[in-house]
C-alpha cells in the first residue's frame, strides 16, 4: 500500500493538517449525460407498481402537473396507465381503444383521440393551472384546456402503475414507460413546449420522480416512497430518446476536484522542497505541486524558512497516489438540494452503486475525513455501508452502518458501530486518528467540541486504500443515503478547525 510518510518531529511542531480530497456533489452538477437506455416493462397481464397511500396523491384544487414517457404495444380495451384508487377512481389515466381518458374523483373529465401512440415513445402531460386543466401529447395540447375545480382528496388509496386497483383483467397495460412525475402545487407546463430530451428532475414540488430504468424501481423525490413491484416487472432494453442531463450522474463518469497548484523552480530531497527565485503562482500549505524532481500528487505540508507565498523552504509529502474518482450503477443519482447532493435509495447486497476514488492513506499518517451525509430508509434498512475502503485489507468504513449513523471501524477495531439510534437528518462527522488515537466528533444541530462522540486507543487503527461510497470494496453492502461532500487531510484538524468546518457547511445542510 501506498501510503503518504510525513516530514518527522525533527523539523519542530507537527506540521499543519493538508486537504488531500476535497469531494464535493456541489461541484459536480454539470457532468456529461449519458443515453438513456432501458425502461420498465409492462406485460399487460399481471404486472403493476404501487406506491403507498399518501397525502400527496390528494392533490386538492390546486395546481398540479403529472407527466410521463411511454411507449404501448397493444390497444387494449380500458388499459389504466396509473390510478389512484379502484373506480371510481380519484384520478386515473386510461387509453381505451385508442382515446386517452383522464379521471378525476371518478368522472371522466377529459378525452381526446391519438394518433400515432401504438408502438412508439410518447411523451404525456397533465398540467392544471388556475383551475385551468390542459393535456400534451409530445409537448402539444391535444383537446381543449377545461375549467377544473375538482377537489381531488383521496389520501387512503395507493398509487398504482400499470393497472387500477379493482384488479380487472382489461384494466392492465401494455408496454414500457420511463421518467413518471407528478408535481404538487405547480402546474409547469402552459402552453405547447418541446418534449423533455433530459430525464425529469425533483423540481419543487415534486412528491413522486419514477425514473423506472433500473430495478429494482425506485422514487427518486424527497419522499423516497417505496415502490411494489407486483409480477416482478424487469427493465427492457427500449427508451425514450433522453440523456440522463447535466444534473444526473447515473452510470460511469470521471468526477475531478481540484486543490490549489503551484509551479516552481528549485530542488527537492526528501521531504524538503527549495524553491527559488522565479516562482509561478503563490506557493503555501495545502497546494499541490509541480516541476522539478516532484512527482505527481505531492503536497506542501508546512513552511520552514523564507517568506510565505514566495521562496523559501518548504516540507512535503511523498508522492500519493490518487486514482480519479467516478461512479458507478445506474441507482445513483444527483440532486440539487442542499447546494448538491449524491443519493442512492437502495441497500443491499449484488445493488453494485458506489463512488471510488481519492489518495491512499498509510496505516503511520495522522489524518482527518470529514462527511457530510443523512441515512436513508432504503428498502433494507439494516444493511450497507456508507463510505468505505476501496480494498478489503484493511477494513475500514465511516458514517453510516446498517441501521446506524456516527460509526467507524478500522482494521479491526471498532470506534463505533451500533450505539447510536437510526436517524435520517444530516450528519457532518469527521474521525481523526494520530497514530493510536481514533475519534469521532458527530455534529447535527451543534457544531463539535474537544470532546469526542466516541473514541478508542489502538496501534491497530489504520488507513485505507483510497475511498467507496455506498458500498464495502467488493461492491456489496450498499447503503441507502444521501452524501454532500467527503474530505480528507493528512493530519489532525483542531478543535477551532473542525468548528471552523462545521460552520461553513451547516446552514447548507439545514442548520
């Protein structure tokens, strides 16, 4: 392994902690799209998907968009595409022999003939604003806008997909649908608009996001609601002509976070760089370097002689080695909430959704990893691990295990596993290890202190082989959560330092 040797206490006061990793989702919202390749597939006679009853299926009077992708390989006679409730049915959509019905409180309020549905993508949408109901085909208004002043209020039946619930057989419907939203409060779309090109996105408002391209499915809204699935409905190699956009990172990318670089002239031994006159840029602790003899991924640790930000003498680390990061499993996704978040809803073993990537950590360095994250229920919700080493040897995990928040085990030895109670708020928790001491200092609502939540003394206690995230190092034991930023420094952060963290970041994470 790998690992960072840091200048010894030859040199004075231990050297000041350095910002190795610096892994922010805030950062990473403008990442390529990727082609949008499968969908959920229907057969038309056993398979359904139900969300659970809710409040937010009673969309009341107010405003309020429902949209989605589908592509229907039979007419069928009174196929429900989604309904909430048996007939009569609060709201429901039905595509009878080739006219598109929309229910409200068990009325047909609307319908429209289609032309070219059979057998192709097409995109719906039902957009109610001020009591004003209009409904697309493709971005264009098929029928006429209608006064709409249904109390839509049913919160005790489910939401289903696929069929209505009285269980008819004429009720199930055939074929693939992708990217189904519904928005409460805000009717989106007023006029004809084009056709989405993107896979849709938890806008405000928005209390169900059912990308349905992977199983198992899942709801990718704030709500995180657990989907049925009845009839065991796969994904199929058919989709809409969508891109993932610039605000998803599902599948495989290469995420880059920069620290601050510096090139100089001069010479290096050891751990000791002398930079001479003509320096590049304003060399101090923490940056990256370049020229010379330096190799790649080499940090200033400390400043010994001359004036900062110009020559002098400097102590740095040995070179680290540090892979480039990317994510892998089409389960996680990127959302814009607290300034930009990673989230993955579903735990459990053969789920392959993590992120890797970042330095390697030597079992003799001092360091300090920072992780802002909140638990998530997921559909096992005493399973996985949040962030952990990229290899098995040694054993490491941080955050969140199975069932608990504020947890680190480390190559063998446990600073915390299982005493703190489940919790789904946001955490901002660092663990710091000087050789033989591991702690950790959790932080919700109130920023850390000098003393640890837990701690433990052991030689054992070691680093890592770079880092995963939602996953052990084999792949299994993805967690379900959501994941702001993981940062590392070779080094302790103080009291004042970590405090100084917390504040940067809390009010981003609702504090």
């Amino acid at each position: 392994m790998t690992g960072i040797a840091m200048l010894n206490s030859s040199f004075g006061a231990a050297p000041p902690a350095v910002l190795v990793m610096n892994l922010d989702a805030a950062s990473q919202g403008a990442v390529p799209g990727a082609s949008i390749t499968t969908s959920a597939s229907f057969d038309g006679s056993t398979q359904y998907l139900t969300l659970p009853a809710s409040t937010d299926w009673a969309l009341g009077t107010d405003d309020f968009t429902i949209e989605w992708w589908q592509y229907q390989t039979g007419a069928g006679t009174f196929p429900r595409v989604f309904s909430v409730g048996a007939d009569p049915a609060s709201i429901a959509v039905s595509i009878e022999d080739g006219t598109f019905y929309f229910w409200e409180n068990g009325n047909f309020t609307f319908s429209s003939v289609l032309s070219s549905y059979l057998t192709t993508w097409v995109h719906f949408a039902i957009s109610r604003v001020s009591g004003q109901t209009s409904v697309y085909q493709n971005g264009t208004q098929i029928g006429s806008t209608y006064a709409d002043t249904n109390n839509i209020n049913d919160s005790s039946s489910v939401l289903s997909i696929g069929r209505d619930m009285t269980a008819a057989a004429n009720t199930y419907w055939p074929g693939y649908i992708s990217n189904f939203r519904i928005i409460k409060g805000t009717g989106i779309y007023t006029a004809n608009f084009v056709a989405p090109t993107t896979t849709l996105r938890a806008v405000s408002g928005t209390v169900a996001l059912l990308p349905l391209t992977a199983a198992p499915f899942m709801d990718m809204s704030l709500n995180n609601y657990l989907l049925t699935n009845t009839g065991t409905i796969t994904t199929t190699t058919a989709a809409p002509a969508l891109t993932t956009g610039t605000t998803d990172v599902t599948g495989t990318y290469t995420l880059t976070y920069s620290l601050p670089v510096a090139t100089f002239t001069g010479s290096s031994t050891g751990t000791t760089l002398t930079v001479a006159s003509g320096l590049t840029g304003t060399v101090t602790t923490g940056m990256t370097i370049t020229g010379g003899s330096i190799p790649a991924n080499t940090y200033i640790v400390n400043q010994l002689t001359g004036t900062t930000g110009s020559t002098g003498t400097y102590t740095i680390s040995a070179s680290v080695s540090q892979s480039s990061t990317s994510i892998t499993g089409a389960r996680i996704t990127w959302a814009g909430t607290q300034g930009g978040i990673f989230s993955n809803y579903f735990s459990g073993d053969g789920i392959a959704a993590y992120i890797t990537g970042g330095p390697n950590i030597g079992a003799a360095t001092k360091y300090t990893v920072m992780m802002a994250y909140k638990l998530n229920v997921g559909t096992t919700a005493n399973y996985g691990r949040l962030l952990n080493s990229n290899t098995a040897s040694p054993d490491w995990l941080m955050g969140g295990y199975s069932n608990y928040p504020k947890a680190w085990f480390s190559n063998g030895v446990t600073i915390n596993l299982t005493s703190a109670a489940r919790d789904t708020v946001w955490h901002i928790d660092f663990v710091t290890f000087t050789k033989t001491v591991g702690n950790i200092y959790s932080s919700t609502t109130v920023q850390p202190t000098s003393t640890p939540t837990y701690t433990n003394t052991s030689s054992t206690i070691s680093g890592f082989n770079q880092l995963k995230l939602y996953s052990k190092s084999d792949g299994n034991e993805c967690a379900a959560g959501n994941i702001g930023m993981v940062k590392v420094w070779t080094g302790v952060l103080s009291t004042a330092q970590m405090q100084a963290q917390y504040a940067a970041y809390k009010a981003r994470f609702g504090y």
